[in-house]
DNA sequence: CATGAATGAGCTTTCATTCAT
DNA sequence: CATGAATGAAAGCTCATTCAT
C-alpha cells in the first residue's frame, strides 16, 4: 500500500504519477520496468517515489489494485447474479466485457500480459495466491451448476474445463488487442457469439 | 554454437553443465539467468564457461537446440504427414505429444514458458525470427484444409480459431503440468480425447 | 557530457575527482585508463561516478574539454590573426605557446601524449572527427600563403613541410617536457629562436 | 629470449611463427596484441606458444631483436665510417636507409609506429632503458663533430638539434609510409636532398 | 513533504598465463 | 615437444534503495 504521503498529495499530482506509472508497467513487465523511467517521466525526485511507495512492487501492487477495482465496474448484473441465467450467457457477460475492458483501457490490458509474462517469478504468486484461487474456481462451480442444471454433459473433466474457459478468456481477449484495432463493435459480437455456440456444441448436453 | 572445447569435456563433466544450465533457465528466463551462478553451481570457473561458450546468448541457443532436438522425437508419424488424417487426429496427436513431452521433461517445459516471459526482447525475436512464422501458420493452414474437406463449418472464423488452438495446445500442456504429478496415463488420453470431442462438436461440419 | 549532478556537487568534491582524473588519464591511455582506480583514488563509489557521468568515454570528454580550454587561453593575438604577420612569427608564437602550456600544465601534456598512443582506436577518430582536419590543413595553408608572399622558396614541398613543422612542433614540446624541468625562461625562447632561425635559413626565400 | 625448444623446431614451422607475430605486432601495438590471435593465426596450441617463449613480453622483445638485426642490414659504408665523411652525408644515408628499410619492410615500419604507440609504458621503457641514451647519443657526437668540424655553426643547442634530427627521421619514415605509396624512386632522394638542403641553411655554418 | 547524491552488489565478458597429461 | 582446459582478477556498467538535509 501507499504511504500515507502518497494521498495527501494534490490529486493532480497523484494522477500524474498514476499516469507515468501505467505507462511503465504497460511497457515494461514487473522486473524490466525502471524506477529511474517513472520518477523521470513524473518529474518528481527519486527520493519522493520512496516517500510515497515501500518499494517497487508497492507500486505495482497498487497498479493492480486500480485495475481490479476498474474492472469491477464492467462486471454486469448477470456476472453478478450468475445463478440467474444459464451457464453460456454468464460466460457470453464474461467475453464481452473483458473485450470491452480491453478496448477501453488498453493499457490495463497491456499491464494484463507484461503481467503473465512473468509467471511463475516471486512476484507472480505474491499476487496471485490471493487472487488465483477465486478465479479458478469461479469457473468450477460454473460448471458444476451447470452439470447439475443439466446444462454441460456429465462427462465433462470439470477442472480441466474450468481451467481452460478462463484460459481461453485470457487468449480471446489477447487476440482482440493484438489482431483487433477497431473499436468495439457489432462484428466482435458476432464472433463473441460464434465462440459460445461452440462451447455450447463443445460441452453441452 | 558452443566451442570446440565444449565437445571435448569429459561427458561426465559436459553433462554437469547441462544439468546446471537446464536449472538455471528453467529457474530463471534469459535476462535474470546469471552467468555466475551457472559458474558457481557447476563448480568451474568463469574464465572456463567462455571457453566453451561464446556468451550467455550461446549457452541459452545451445539450450534450445537440445530442447528442440528432444522434441523432434515426439513428433510422430501423423504430425509427419497430416495431409493423410482427418484434423482432430493430427490435432490430437499434438495435444497427446506436447503432454508427453512435458510430462517427460518437464523443465524443459519450464524453459518455455521462461520464454515466453521475454516475449519484445531482442532474444526473444532473434529466435522467433526463424520458427515462429510456422508455427502461427501451421494451424491456419490444418484448418483451412478441413473447411475445404469439409471436416469444419465453413462459418469458423479461421485466424481466430487457429490462434485459439494454438493458445489452448499452450494451456493444456500448462494444465497437466500444473496440475497434474503423475505420470503420463490412460486417464489422460481420455481427457485429451474428451477435448477433441468437444472441439469436434464446436467446430465440426 | 558529465550529467547534472556532477555540477551540483560541492566544489570542493568536484576537484578531487577532476584531480583524480587527471591523474589516471596522464598516467594511462584511454583504454589502459580504469574507472575502478578512479573511485577508489577519489574515494567514491561505482555508483557515484556513474552518476555524474555517462560512461568511461564521457568522462574523457570532459578532460579533453577542460584541456582544450585551457590551451585557448594560451592563443596569443598573433595566433588569432595569423595574416598580420610573417610566417615566422607565427610559427614562433605557435611553439612558445605550446611550451608556455606543456610547462604550466604538464599533465595536460602527457594526457595529450597518451592521446596519441591510442591512434587508430575508435575513440581516436571520434575525437579527430572534428579537429584533426583543421590543425593538418593549418601548416598547409600557413605555408602556400607564405609561398605566395615570397616569405619562402616556391621549390619546397609544402605537403612535407607542413607534416613536419607540426611534427616538430610535437617533438619541440615533448623535448622541454622530457628533457627541461624549469619554468619558462629567457633560455628557453632563445632556442625557440635559433630553431626559427634554423627554419628561416631552411625554407626562407 | 625465446627458450630453446623454439630453436629446436623445424625452420619451416618457426618462420610461420614469426610472420604471424610480425603480423600481430604490426596490426596492434603490444597491449592490444593478442596471444590468443597469434596462436589461432599459427594454428598452434597457446600451450606450445608458452613452451617457446617466456610471456607475450618475450614474443615482442624476440621481434625487435629481429627487426634491429635486418635494420643493420641497411647500415651503409657510410654510416659505419661517420667521421670520413661531412655531417650532412652521414645524415643523408640515415634518412635514405630509414626510407629504403620502411618502403622495403613496410611491416617493420608498422611494429615501430605500433612502437612509438605505448611511449611511456613500461614496456617501450624496458626497450629504450637499452637502445635510447646511444640512438640519443649518436646524433648528439655527430653534431659535436661538425661543429668542431666548423661544418655548423657555434650558436646551436646541441642537445635539441640531435634529439630534433632523430625525431624527424622519425618523421620523415613515417611520412613516406603515410604519404606516399610508391616505391623507392629518384624522387624521394630529390625530396631529401631538399630536406637536406634546409637542414644545412638551417644550422650549417 | 522534497530532494538527489551515495551506495554496492550484481551483471557479462576478456585474456595472459599455468599445468597436468 | 604438444596439447588445451582451467584459471581468476580485472574490466565497464546498472539499478533499486537509503538517508541526510
């Protein structure tokens, strides 16, 4: 977390700096990214960055803290409410807001990959051994409702499945960002929608 | 390529260092791998290691040329001549021997994905120069060739699903290694086969 | 071009290290010069010198700045307005300056000497790049307007004659530094001009 | 002095040696020339190099033995008999012998430019400790002479002239290997003699 | 709250020389 | 007499972090 220091600073300033640093972290990936880039682009001194962060993954741990809490916000009411609808129009949700979000913010998206660049470093696990678990198994009891609805065929490896679903969120959205320059638009739905006629012709009962 | 010198070590020794070496970049990507530790580790000098390598650049090539090589005998028959069998064979036998490969060496495995993590690094592209085109056009091409068959629906959208197999290839062998210990097994050929499935029902004519 | 920090250091602690420097660069070449006995002569760290300037090159720019500044002062009004006078003169003026400077400053004159141990080193050239043509071109040109004046015989080779002033000019300078520890005096500018004598009698008209 | 094993050797396999150290020498002054090129270039193993000489500073001291031994070759009747004969003669055949030996041994020529190169490190002293106070010496005598002679006249510094004539031969060599490329031709002879000429007026009585 | 100089362990790489075989 | 692997001190340089002001 922040110092202290860090909030009391005009907020102009404070967006400076967050700005700086998304640009950093958009461009280099946890170990590459340089303290001396981000204090020089901010135009603030190096012993002032230290006054408002511990360290350098002080910083990045609050990057993603932003990020995740504007990520909350693409989360629609059916995420919310998943038991509500059935499993492939929770998953639909799920696509497009992530293209969404991508498209909005590329530079989280950005961060996003610098990110899975360095799997498996210390850094990696530190956050994600909060935050994985949740993700995994968000996906797992998806399936396991929908296995119980009626929705998925019994025979379905629910682990691997739900593994794979998040791992192919991961890959579509990456594959919007980097083959995908438009803005979001009605083509991308339909593509969105070809992929889960497929899951659904893939998994379904 | 690694100097003559290197060739004639005692091969007790010269496996020592490939032992070491294999370590290291499992452990750590090309970057943050140290030349020092490699040195200490294998317990020669440094004067020596660059008498039997040219640089850290040389070691880390040569490292692939040996992963290459052990890849190269899983490739089997069917992946040989793909053009003989339907789609979801030659696409299963990828699936069952990038598993097996990993399951069987899995640093090797490892140092993949410490690749990946330099993904926009000047090393990064000087080895992808060479294979990368192929491998990305590789599953363009299988896929196309089934829409002509017949074996897909002309409605897939090629480029994205050709990415998106590829990227799942990546994330299944990720899966097993992750999550699965045991040796390579009946059980999962089934899931392997379960995947297809479903790949065939997704996409399938 | 040392950095920023370099100037905002107490004056004090700034001489040190341009003593320091002064003293590596007139006891070792350019590339014998080592930035490790730098720090440790001047009692800093690594890190510090690095931080004042860019590299091992910048810091030697810097000398060679401060060297070439210095040698300005000693330009004398003949210099600067060398077709007020007689060639002779002129030359006269160019060898007692440089032996005024080589004396006052004897460092700067071995720092020059070692310069030129380094001949045909990328450095070198870098260094000439911008003013190696003008002081070759300078004796030409001295000499054809000299010609044309009648100050000197039409039979010299004026391309010979004016490699070798200069090269005296060198060895004249080298000469008082190696062999005459006093100061400036009287005798010396008596030999100056018996060899502008000598010079006179050689090529006059 | 090379140990005895290199004496041992078949002639063939020693000449091969020595060119290639000529070579070395002449392409890179002695702490820029290096053991391992020369053993590569030999195509013989660094172990042999180090059963014929004592260090790198043996290989080097070795080859201006040689050079001295052929330089001797170009001593004229002339030279040896200085006292039959007017100063400006003897000088004459000094820079005629100097020209004739560096257009003949261009090579030769190199190694004492690469020479002249390290003045001042250890190694060009360990040289000149030797050979210098009698090449120093031998001018000033020659001068001393003439003056007795009444071949030059009273008023000039001895000590600078002798050293001045021998740095200009210095000179004049190197700039017939600069200058010009053509072969020993009348035209230099005409160019020393003019050169002669002004050195006459210049100090002649 | 701001500053920026200071730090030093770490990095990769070079090369003359030694010595066991 | 030949070999070539082994050595290790030294090189230039980087960078997150600290701390006195």
């Amino acid at each position: 977390m922040p110092k202290e220091t860090f909030f009391n600073l005009p907020e102009e300033k404070r967006d400076l700096i967050i700005t700086v640093v998304i640009d950093e972290f958009a461009a280099y990936n946890f170990e590459r990214a340089s303290v001396n880039r981000i204090v020089s682009k901010a135009g603030i001194s190096k012993g002032s960055l230290y006054q408002y962060f511990e360290d350098k993954k002080d910083i990045y741990f609050y990057l993603l803290g932003l990020i995740t809490a504007e990520k909350m916000k693409y989360v629609s009411p059916v995420m919310q409410n998943p038991d509500a609808h059935d499993i492939y129009t929770v998953i639909r949700e799920l696509y497009v807001s992530g293209i969404r979000f991508v498209l909005d913010k590329p530079q989280y998206g950005e961060i996003g990959k610098r990110f899975m660049e360095i799997k498996d470093s210390a850094i990696y696990n530190e956050v994600m051994g909060e935050n994985m678990p949740a993700a995994n198994q968000y996906f797992e009891i998806l399936l396991e409702k929908a296995v119980a609805n009626g929705e998925i065929r019994k025979s379905v490896d629910i682990k691997m499945f739900a593994y794979l679903i998040g791992a192919m969120n991961t890959q579509l959205i990456e594959y919007y960002t980097v083959y995908v320059t438009d803005e979001f638009d009605e083509k991308i739905l339909e593509t969105v929608d070809t992929f889960i006629d497929f899951l659904k012709n893939g998994i379904g009962a």
